[in-house]
C-alpha cells in the first residue's frame, strides 16, 4: 500500500473511531512497526524490540489536549502491548495498554490507540507492558508541551533533548524471562544505557552560553540512578507534568519509572565534559557516560567521570523532600499550580499497602497486602464492560496489610468516584521500591524512616508538595500519597522494579461509579481487541 493512502486510511478509521474528543483539539497521527532486530548495546549482539527500525523508539512529540492516533503494527512472532508511562487516559482506561484494560496484539496484526493528552504537560515514556518485553527496549520519550498562550516558567531552551536511562542486561529478554518463571532472581545487571547506547558511544552537541532542557526518564528494570554532568549545575523546572520550585542541584536521583526536565547552561570553558549516569544503592556500582560537547570545543574530556553519590539514603531523601510544586506557575490551564488546595480537602479513606517478598509453591513471589498478583483470562476492564463473572473479585486485596503468607490471586481494590484518599506506601524491606499508578498523578505529602502511624500525618507537606505519578519509598520507610480519584476506569498500581511487577507486585485500584455518563467514562473503543471470555463479543455500533 503506497504511503499517502495508508495515511488516509488512517485518518479516515480515527475520526470514525475518535468521536468524543474535542473537536477543535489537534490530531497527530504515528504508524508504528514492532519488529525483533539485532542491538549492541553493551558490545554484544542481542535481539532488541525496534519501532520503526530504532532503539529506542521514535519521541512523541504533542500539546496539552493533542488527540494521539498510533497505529501499531506487531511483527513479533508473541502478543504485545504499549503502556503509555503518565498519559493519564482520562475517562478511558480501555487505552492504558495493560493487560488488566486491553488485550494484547496478536502477532502479524495491528492496533490502533486512541488518546488525548487531556490537561497535561511534562515529560513521560511509553514502554512495553508484556512478557518482560522491557528488558528487550520498545520504549521511548512523550513530551508534552504547553499551548502557545500558557505561560511557562522559563525562557525557551536552545535545545530540547530525550534522555532515556535505564540498567540493562546482555541477555536476551526470553532468557530473563524463563528465569522468572522458574521461580528465580535475576541477577545484577550487566550495565547502564543511554539512549540505548553503552558507555562512551554517544554525544551531546550545544554552543557556550546557551541553556538546555533534558527530559530525563529512568526507563530501566531493577535501579535507582544518578545523573549528573561534569562541572555543570542542573535546574530543576519539571516533574512528571508539574513545574517545580527551580531549586539547582550538582545531581539528581532518578528512581524506577521516574521522569524530570532539567535545565543547564553551556557557560564552562570550551571542552568535551562528561554526562555521568550511575547506579544507587548498590554494592557494585554500575556507570556509564556520554560526551557534553561544546561546539567551539578546545579539547576533549579530561581526568574520570565525575563521581556521584552512592549508598547514601539520607542525602537521596533530603533532595526527594526539596522538590516541591511552583505555586505560581501555570500548568497545563492558565490558572497557577496553587490555585487546588489539596491541603484542606479531607480524605475519606486511608489504604496502606505493604510490599513483601517469599515463596509460593517452591518459587519466587512479590505481593502486596499478602496478594501476588496473577493474570485472569481477560482483561478486568472487558469483564467490567460485558459483565462476564469469574473473572475477578471486587475486595480480593485488602486496603491494610495484615500478617500471614503470601498467596496468588486476581487482586483488585474498589474505590469510588470523586473520593479524595490517602495512600501510605509501607516498605519493610530493605532495598528501595517505586510505585506507579496510572490514570493519576498524586500529591506526594510525606515520605520517612520506620513505621507509618497516624500521627506521622503532623509532618506532612500540605502545601507544595510536588505533584506527579511515581514515587520511591526508601528501605525501611515509608512514603504517602494524596490523590483526587477522578479518573473512572481500571487502573494499574504497580512496582517499576520490573521483576518484581512481573512476579505480582502489582494490583488493580478500581474506580467506580453507578453512573452511565459519558462526562464520567467514554464507551469501549469500537476497535477494541476482545479476547479470553470477551471473544466473540460486540463492542457496540
């Protein structure tokens, strides 16, 4: 099929199929094919997941309310699925691109997602959500811009970069996975990429004097990290869709599944300087480089990297704590980022969650609440639509942890529509835990050693906490949440610590409303895929 009649045809589909969203919102369209490619990453050949033929995959580039049509073609010889890491999807879970919401694309078929990046700005990623797919690439950078008359809280950059981070192995992803599922650990990772380059192979152009923006996202499978360059200060101006304080740091921790914008300035003498990126928390330390090069560059880098910070809590904790919200700024609306005060809204339900790890059956498990999560034969967001029993059971996780094993089930947690609630993440463990919920950014209101009680409440942020979808919580601690459930749909609350997620470190909070409205949740996609006990079935007219 030649181009511009494939590119008819899929406008033509969208607007059939995209009927909801605001008529004067912009369309971008995007054809995607997935493919197993050869990659040499780390100097080894592997099999790697290429969209488009690249590693990682293109950028997406878009303005608030921007109407995304991507079409995905799967060419891999297994199901697949794209997760879109912060697009809030809102009113429209069907499109998370999770297998709790949407079934998986059979292999030689293709997909067409609908989204609208509804009241959003930031920066983001999307990644594969199957079959420990992650650990092979597919992933790539969402940056979301403000519309032209909504102020933002800095001048336009000279340049505007994708930094993609993340700890990799040399393996193969089916040989992990096959690890996995015989109820093992994985081993410590074999290095660090950069926008899926080892260390030394890749560069970064600018002019002195001028100032920069990274998008920096931690796309990796098991580490926290650290990002840093070479005698240069880093501004940070965004969190995951919220402008920050632009409070100045010489690094900046970026744990699992966690996204920022800094901003820099080429003002050094003219040189190659290192771009630094390295391990936390770990015995064995783990880094790898890229070049800072200024265009009138005398020389090329000098001495070792820059070292960064590595086992210290303390230090990561007390940066965590001074990222805070720009009150005054203007996010995705006119109206400045204080104007919701989050802080004197009562909350009207507490839920703590309790990760921990053991043995089921012989083999390894991650749970929460007791709970390792376990796939059903179809996707809980189809079972809701068609209300096809046996599927899942409402209440199947507590909303407190509670002593005793841990055992495998379809958990879901049911929360109503409208509610504002507090989450407590309670980390008994001793290595560092992301958490991410999607549909929802959050308020992140206190974070602490030791137990969470009532009375830790007294040291919450009220005020400025930063707002965003992901947060850590640190070894024997504790992090809570505000957030304002109102999202309708099935959303996945999950660990970015990938292993763990694949071996049920994972739940599904339920968002619930009797009402039938379309202001409250839009009908299934008419090119919904339907499998397991949703085969055969209607999507609607």
């Amino acid at each position: 099929m030649k181009l511009p009649v494939a590119v008819a045809l899929l406008c033509a589909t969208a607007a059939a199929l995209f009927t909801i969203a605001a008529a004067d919102s912009p369309y971008r369209f995007f054809d995607w094919n997935v493919t197993f490619g050869d990659i040499y990453p780390l100097g080894v050949r592997q099999t790697g997941i290429l969209i488009n033929g690249q590693f990682p995959g293109p950028d997406i580039h878009s303005v608030t309310n921007d109407n995304l049509i991507i079409n995905v073609h799967n060419s891999l010889n297994e199901p697949f699925l794209i997760s879109w890491s912060g697009i809030q999807n809102r009113r429209n879970s069907y499109e998370d691109g999770v297998y709790g919401t949407t079934c998986p694309i059979p292999p030689g078929k293709n997909f067409t997602y609908i989204l609208q990046v509804k009241d959003q700005i930031g920066s983001f990623f999307y990644f594969p959500s199957l079959a420990f797919h992650k650990a092979a690439g597919g992933f790539g950078g969402i940056r979301i811009l403000s519309r032209p008359r909504i102020p933002v809280p800095f001048p336009d950059p000279a340049g505007d970069y994708t930094v993609l981070i993340g700890d990799w192995y040399k393996s193969n992803h089916t040989n992990l996975r096959a690890v996995l599922d015989r109820g093992r650990k994985l081993p410590f990772p074999d290095g660090i990429l950069i926008n899926g380059r080892g260390p030394g192979s890749a560069s970064f152009n600018v002019e002195q004097g001028k100032t920069y923006r990274l998008r920096i996202s931690n796309v990796g499978l098991q580490n926290s990290l650290n990002f840093r360059i070479q005698n240069h200060r880093l501004k940070l101006v965004e969190v995951e869709g919220t402008h920050t304080l632009q409070t100045t740091y010489s690094s900046i921790d970026l744990h699992l599944g966690q996204s920022c914008s800094v901003l820099f300035t080429a003002d050094q003498p003219a040189k190659d300087y290192y771009i630094a990126v390295s391990t936390r928390f770990t015995s064995r330390v783990l880094t790898s480089t890229v070049i800072l090069r200024y265009s009138n560059s005398a020389g090329p880098v000098s001495g070792p990297p820059p070292g960064g910070p590595t086992i210290q809590i303390d230090w990561s904790l007390n940066q965590a704590r001074s990222i805070r919200k720009n009150l005054t700024a203007s996010g995705p609306r006119p109206n400045p980022q204080g104007s919701y005060h989050y802080g004197l809204i009562n909350t009207t339900r507490t839920i703590i969650l309790a990760n921990s790890a053991g043995q089921v059956n012989g083999k390894q498990r991650y749970a929460v609440n007791r709970v390792s999560f376990v796939p059903a034969d179809t996707p809980l967001k189809l079972a809701d639509y068609f209300k096809i029993g046996g599927v899942y059971r409402v209440g199947s996780i507590s909303d407190k942890p509670h002593g005793g094993n841990i055992y495998l089930d379809t958990s879901v947690m049911q929360a109503d529509y409208r509610a504002f609630i507090e989450i407590v993440f309670q980390n008994n463990e001793n290595i560092v835990q992301s958490w991410h919920l999607d549909g929802y950014n959050f308020f992140v209101v206190g974070m602490d050693g030791g137990q969470w009680t009532a009375a830790s409440r007294k040291g919450y942020n009220l005020r400025d906490a930063v707002s965003r979808c992901t947060t850590q919580v640190y070894p024997r601690s504790w992090t809570a949440v505000y957030v304002a459930l109102d999202n309708v749909g099935m959303w996945n609350l999950r660990s970015e610590f990938w292993a763990r997620q694949y071996l049920g470190q994972q739940f599904y909070l339920r968002v619930y409303t009797t009402s039938t409205s379309l202001r409250d949740e839009y009908l299934i996609p008419k090119n919904a895929l339907l499998c397991g006990r949703a085969r055969g079935r209607r999507t609607r007219p």
